[in-house]
C-alpha cells in the first residue's frame, strides 16, 4: 500500500465487512511525530488491522459493541493524561507515548555508567534489547487474553469498567513495546510485533512467554490477585526498565508506570473491598472465630483464610516471574546498562557498576538454608525479588487493618519466599508458608491448608454472578468509598450493548 503525501496520513481498514478510514494522528495519541515518519507508517499499516483483529478475537468477551466510561491518554502532561468518556473498545484511542526526554541523561548503570544515554540502538547489544522488549511486550496482551471473560461474572458496573480499564491500558502498553520493536529493529522487529498477535494464553503449541501469563484467570478473586501481586511484577520489571541506557526504552516505561498505578489500585482496593464485605457480614451474623469457614460460606462471602491460600498462590506463582535469583543474562542486562535495579538512580551505597559488590542469596544446601554472599551482578534477580516482597507488604497491611478494625483476630501474610516456587534457588524443594523444610509427604498431606483446592474454587465459583444494575454490588464485594472520577454511586459505568 502507498503511503499518502500529506501530514495527515489514513489508511483504510477492513473491520467486519466495513470499511472504515483511518487517520493516524487522530486515532492514534503520540508524541513521537508519527505523522512525518514514513518507515514507522508503513509497519503500523500492516500491524494495526491485526491488532484489532487480535483484539475482536481475544479482548473481552461479550462486550465489543458496549460502551464503557474509560479514561484515554492523549499526552503525557497533566491536561492529557487522563480523559474520560463513554467508548467503544474496539474504538479506543491506544497511542504511542513516552516521558519527557531529559536533557543530557546518562546511562545510570553498569559499564557504560556516565556515558550519554543512547538515541538508537547500540548494536554490539541489539539481540539482548530486543529480547528484553519482546518478553515485556508479550505480558500485556496475554493478560487481556487471561481475563477475557470475566466481564460475564462482574460484581458490579464499577468493577466491569475498572478491568476494561485496565484491559485497554495493557493494550497501550503493547502498542509502546510495538513501536519501540518496529521503529528501531527493522524487519526483525516487525516480525517480533506480530509474533505478540499470534501467541496465546495457556494454548499449548504457542503459548505466552512467562509461565504465569498462562495460567487462568477463572474469577474476580483471581483478577484482585493478579492485578495486585502480578501487575506488581509488572510495575518492578517496568521500572527497572525505566532506568535503562536506551533512553526511548526508558521513556516508553516511565510512562507506562503511570498507567501500571491504575492497576496495582484496582487489585488492592478489589481485595479490600472483599474483606470489607466479608467482615461486615459476620459481625451482623454473630459469628467470631474467622475459621468457622462452613459458617462464613452460608453468608455468601470469601472466608479469610480462603483469601490467605489465594494469595500464597497468586504471591508464589508471580515470585517465579523474577527468574533464578543467580542469572548470568541478569547480569549482563544490567552491566550493559540495558536495565537497570528498582529505584537505580535513588540507590545509595554502591558504585552502580557492581564489579567487586556482593548481596546476600538464601540458598538450600544439605538440607537446610544457608544465607550465602554471591557477586551482586549475578543477584540482580535475587534483589528486584526481594524489593517486590517488601513492596507487596503495603497493601496486606492495608487489608489486616481493616480485619482488626472489625475485630476479628486473623492475619493475612507473606510465605516464605521459597514457597511453592518452580523456578529458581527453590525449585524442587517443598517448602511451608513459614519457612519448614517438608519432605513430599508432609507437603502433600499439608497443601491444602496452603493452597486452594478444588472445593474452595468451586465455592469461588458459586459467587460468580454477574451483578449489572448501576449502584448495585454483588454479596461479596463492598462498595467503593468513591466513585470513578468522582461519579455518584449509581453512575453507569458501561452501558451494555
């Protein structure tokens, strides 16, 4: 297809058997120039239809024609940020925006520590770099494709909208991994970005990249979970992203880590509001002891220590998703200054280069932990691991204030980061919530006390039922202590087509 002339470049689209004009710089929200970029233009015109035909075939089921109150990104400062209105997803403006460049940055990290930032690609790195930004792109749609169905099961409009948010919002940042792979990869890059169209969640013979982007996201409860363990995942890996020496990389993320707070919310506030319901329900029962589970279940609400094995597992499955807490290809990102550590600029106490550093690895020898002291270059998994347990830590306390508020004595906590896990120092070994060493048979005969099991996800299941009439919320969710953008309680958050 020829690229037209004028600045305001359109390409014509098939969606369904209509066909329908597009005109990028209004469609698409960028800071980049796009409209004088011809090479850029002609990737976008083949990836485009693709991805709304991706996005027909795998973005929320049943709700294509619907028309969703969503908050749109049109720039990157205050005034363009967030834009709210009623939308169709398939119309949605998804768009290309980076942070602010800052003049004169230099590369934080690693070898090159001091040196300007990069414009383009440093070649002795390209694969490395693109790697990073394939794996980071590949999260985003697979976690739309995960979540696809659960609008059929919403508690409430508020929280139908609040997932379509967040379902819009992991396809813009797609489209920021897309353009980074399709403006400075070439023919390469053009085959990763379609490659993100044609991988699926949990299919078998091209399945997403990182294990728990293909586990199910059968229920609400799981959606919180996720939004708030594994989203949070997200949230450290884009912001040790953030700090790398390829600055439009870096930009890409800063931006997106604004988006990622959105996410983060959603889950928190999600579980909270479960507990909320939960508590209330049983203080006007009568009933104390939080583990008389049958008791609480008959109420129509998720018994607190239901939510503690929903949370070991969502916690365990997203502790993988750092990788082995010793890692040769950690290294080697960070001492090209390709990806930096959490927070890298506000790190005190280092040289940033790590050449002759040490931190501290708990690994499992003859049986038992041993706290070892490795070269911190090779622990720089092990690190943004233990930087996304404290971070984790936040909301859980968040949630037992609100569980004593109301009285009853029960902790939602951490396990043992050796939990459950099947990547890295602990794969292999059976390992309690607090920190015992099992054999296979205490392990397997103690699980269920850790991890749901089938009955506590069909009773999971029983509450599932869609709950639509604005103002209204399921049994087992309480409402928000406020609305959208300061909309009133009964607010039509999505109007059902």
């Amino acid at each position: 297809m020829s690229q037209p002339d004028t600045l305001v470049e359109s390409v014509e689209q098939v969606r369904g058997d209509a066909f329908v004009e597009v005109k990028y710089d209004e469609a698409i929200p960028n800071n980049v120039d796009l409209s004088s970029d011809k090479q850029l233009l002609r990737a976008l015109e083949s990836w485009h239809p693709n991805y709304l035909q991706w996005w027909q075939d795998m973005g929320p089921e049943g709700f294509q024609t619907s028309e969703v109150y969503l908050r749109t990104a049109v720039g990157v400062d205050p005034s363009g940020w967030a834009k709210f209105g009623h939308v169709k997803m398939p119309d949605y403006r998804w768009g290309i925006l980076l942070a602010p460049r800052v003049e004169g940055r230099t590369i934080p990290c690693g070898r090159h520590k001091g040196q300007p930032a990069w414009q383009e690609v440093p070649g002795e790195y390209r694969s490395l770099l693109r790697r990073l930004i394939v794996v980071q792109g590949d999260t985003e749609p697979a976690s739309v494709e995960q979540q696809r169905f659960l609008g059929k099961s919403a508690p409430s409009l508020y929280d139908m909208r609040n997932l379509f948010q967040v379902n819009v919002e992991e396809g813009r940042h797609l489209w920021a991994m897309v353009y980074l792979l399709v403006k400075y990869f070439g023919k390469d890059g053009r085959e990763e970005a379609q490659a993100l169209l044609e991988r699926r969640s949990g299919q078998q013979d091209n399945p997403r990249i990182l294990g728990a982007f293909n586990e199910r996201t059968p229920d609400w409860l799981s959606f919180f979970m996720f939004t708030y363990f594994t989203d949070r995942d997200g949230k450290m890996q884009l912001a040790a992203l953030a700090e790398s020496g390829f600055d439009p990389l870096s930009r890409s993320c800063r931006f997106m880590l604004t988006e990622e707070a959105h996410h983060l919310f959603v889950g928190e506030t999600g579980v909270q509001r479960t507990i909320e319901a939960t508590c209330a329900a049983m203080k006007k029962a009568g009933i104390t002891d939080p583990h008389d589970v049958a008791a609480v279940r008959k109420l129509g609400v998720v018994d607190l220590p239901l939510l503690q094995r929903k949370a070991n597992f969502h916690m365990s499955v997203t502790r993988d998703l750092f990788g082995s807490e010793i890692s040769s290809n950690a290294a080697e990102a960070f001492s090209t200054g390709l990806k930096g550590r959490f927070n890298e600029a506000k790190l005190e106490g280092d040289d940033h280069v790590l050449q002759d550093a040490t931190y501290t690895v708990t690994r499992v020898v003859d049986g038992r932990f041993v706290d070892e002291a490795v070269p911190a270059l090779r622990a720089i998994n092990c690190r943004l691991l233990d930087d996304y347990i404290a971070d984790c830590q936040g909301g859980i306390d968040r949630w037992n204030k609100v569980i004593e508020k109301a009285g009853f004595a029960f902790r939602i906590t951490q396990p043992h980061k050796g939990f459950n896990r099947r990547i890295g120092e602990f794969a292999g070994h059976r390992i309690s919530p607090d920190g015992r060493l099992l054999t296979e048979a205490e392990w397997h005969a103690a699980q269920g006390n850790w991890l749901p099991n089938d009955d506590d996800m069909q009773f999971i299941s029983s509450l599932m039922k869609p709950c639509v009439e604005p103002g209204r919320y399921a049994s087992w969710i309480a409402p928000p202590a406020r609305g959208i953008n300061n909309q009133p309680q009964e607010f039509e958050y999505v109007k059902i087509a």
